[in-house]
C-alpha cells in the first residue's frame, strides 16, 4: 500500500477524469475504478495508470477492493444513489470516504455513521470538492469572526462556466422537489426559491435565489448557526416564474419528465472543455447576523467549479493519505479551517 495511492471511484465521469489527469501535479497516484472496463483501461493506459473493475451493487468484491486502499475518492454520482453503498463497504474496510456530493440527504445519512467511523478508525468526509468546500471555508470564516451568530446566509455564482453531465442528471433528479433551509437547528422544506436578492460578489453583481444547497447540513455541523440559507445565482424572469411551482412541480416530479431531461443531458457534451474552464470563475459570499442584528460579510473568488473541485479533493485526499485527520463524520472547513480554500490556487477572500 503506497501512501501517495488512493481508489478513485467512477473516474470515468467528468469530474473523474479531470481529478485523474490533475492527480500527478499533487505527487498522488489514484488508482482508477468503476464499473466500465472498457473506459477504464482506455483512460488507464492514456494517463499509464492502473485500474479496477467493481460494481457498487458487489458488496463483497468492494469491501475486497476497498482494503487495498487507504483512501477511497468517490466520484460516481448521483451520490444518493451510491453513497451509501462506498459508506457501508469502507466502514467494513475501514477505509476512509471522501466524495463530492453537495446533495442535503447525502450529508445528513452519512453524519448518522459518524459513532461506526470512529469504531471504524476511518473519516467520512463527503463534499470535498465546489461542494462544499468554499461556502464550508467562508461560513467557518465568518463564524470565527462573530462567535454568537444566529443566522448564516451563503450564495456562490459562476461567470462563463457550464454544468457537467454528472451535476446535471443530480439536478434533474431533483427537479419538482422544492427547497430547504435550516430554522432554528431544523431542516425544513421551503418551495424553491422562496427568497431572492442581488449581490455584490465583487467581480459583478448578480441576482440569487435560494435553493437546497449542501451547506444546509454542512454548515450547521462546522459552525452550528441554527439558521441557514443558500442561494445560487438565477435570472430574474426564471425566478418570477417559480411562484406557480405549485401547479407543475407534480409533472417535474414523473418519471417520464425526469428521463426526457436526462435524455436531452446526454446529448450535451459531458462537460466544460479546458478553455472554458480557464476562463472561468467561481464566486461566493457570505453574511453571520447575530441576536443585536450585528451583520459580518466576506466574499472569494475561485477557479472554475470543476477546477476547484478536483484540486480541492486532491488536497484533502493528500492530507488524508498523510495521516492528517480525524475519525467520525467531518466537514471540510470543521476538520482543516477556514484557510482550507486559501490553499487553492487562485483564491481570493476579502471581509466586507
């Protein structure tokens, strides 16, 4: 067992490959897997990587797998389809998790196997990557800042990026199911975008909405602000449009809604190209209000979504295979600090 050697799992994904071909500028040598072999061995030999064939649904053959590996890096969305079976062989291998969800339900099932890990002698860190690595770093940031918050809100936006195949077909999954917040320590389910308002990230400024954002469970176990909102950047007109959700969120909701879009999804190309993601920027705010009604702001501009993701996972994965963490169920910011962010090239934070 090499010690800069980690399990990359669905690395024939978008974000798979890009984690992949970016891995030997961090000194680490994933090891490539899933269940396409022949897109594997395709990948394999142009990258002169080795690679493993294992199905998710194999319980036995991954818990085989997994103690090979110290680290497993899980990249095969959507992830509430398949985290919990990598959760459950890992506990057995006692290997440790990472993943790059930024879906609530995925935060929220892992957290309950936060007593196994520790038994286990593992981490569980799901949300390496854009999700939910630069809003963890600004509310831990902001939290650091005014100790006594009572409400956090987070919004990112991109300029110039494009959604992958894999966060697309997540979102479709999604679609019709509303939103959520945190109130007073308590997920509850709001209608999407419930709320909007414009901000000033600094590079522009640009209209959000609030949507069921990662945070929504992260946030509150790194900072435990008992009240949370996320917001993404959408059109005003989209967003106007949303106040007769309830009249069709029903039709978003069939199966025969959910597969047309998926259908349309892989028509696309699987992902932002090289030059678009050079390009592009990430950006994020943040804002803690206390009881008083004392507010604290700050903002960061970062690399592009996919960018960020795959150098923010390859961070952590490293720090992983180096000893550095804690057994349980961790959350970025709340296990490395809020200067976790600042070690990825091209990041810039600022308090407002």
């Amino acid at each position: 067992m090499q010690n800069n050697q980690f399990l990359l799992y669905g690395a024939n994904g978008y974000t798979g490959q890009l984690i992949a071909k970016m891995a030997k500028e961090f000194e680490l040598e994933p090891v490539l897997a899933g269940r396409n072999e022949q897109a594997l061995k395709a990948l394999a030999q142009d990258l002169q990587l080795t690679y493993r064939v294992v199905d998710l649904k194999d319980h036995a053959a991954l818990v085989d797998c997994l103690r090979n590996y110290k680290v497993v890096l899980h990249a095969a969305g959507p992830f509430q389809h398949t985290s919990s079976q990598m959760l459950k062989a890992c506990l057995e291998a006692q290997t440790h998790y990472l993943d790059i969800t930024g879906e609530i339900t995925v935060f929220e099932s892992a957290k309950k196997m936060d007593s196994k890990a520790i038994s286990s002698g593992i981490m569980i860190m799901p949300g390496v990557g854009f999700d939910v690595v630069p809003t963890d770093c600004i509310a831990k940031y902001l939290k650091d800042q005014q100790p006594d918050a009572t409400h956090l809100r987070l919004a990112f936006a991109s300029i110039g990026g494009r959604l992958s195949h894999g966060t697309a077909t997540t979102m479709a999954e999604g679609a019709g199911e509303g939103s959520a917040v945190r109130e007073n320590g308590i997920i509850v389910k709001k209608p999407l975008g419930h709320k909007g308002f414009t901000v000033d990230f600094g590079l522009k400024k640009i209209f959000v909405m609030s949507i069921p954002w990662g945070d929504v469970s992260t946030a509150y176990t790194t900072t435990g602000i008992p009240n949370i909102e996320t917001y993404t950047m959408a059109s005003p007109k989209a967003y106007s449009l949303l106040k007769w959700q309830g009249l069709y969120n029903w039709v978003l909701r069939t199966s025969f809604f959910r597969n047309r879009l998926k259908s349309k999804i892989n028509q696309k190309p699987a992902g932002p190209d090289d030059a678009t993601r050079a390009k592009a920027k990430s950006l994020v705010w943040g804002e803690v209000v206390n009881a008083s009604g004392e507010k604290k702001s700050a903002r960061l501009s970062a690399p592009e979504g996919y960018t960020l993701t795959a150098i923010s996972s390859l961070i952590i994965a490293k720090k992983v295979l180096s000893g550095n963490f804690k057994s349980g169920y961790q959350t970025p910011a709340g296990c490395y600090g809020a200067d976790l962010v600042m070690e990825i090239p091209g990041v810039e934070r600022e308090s407002l």
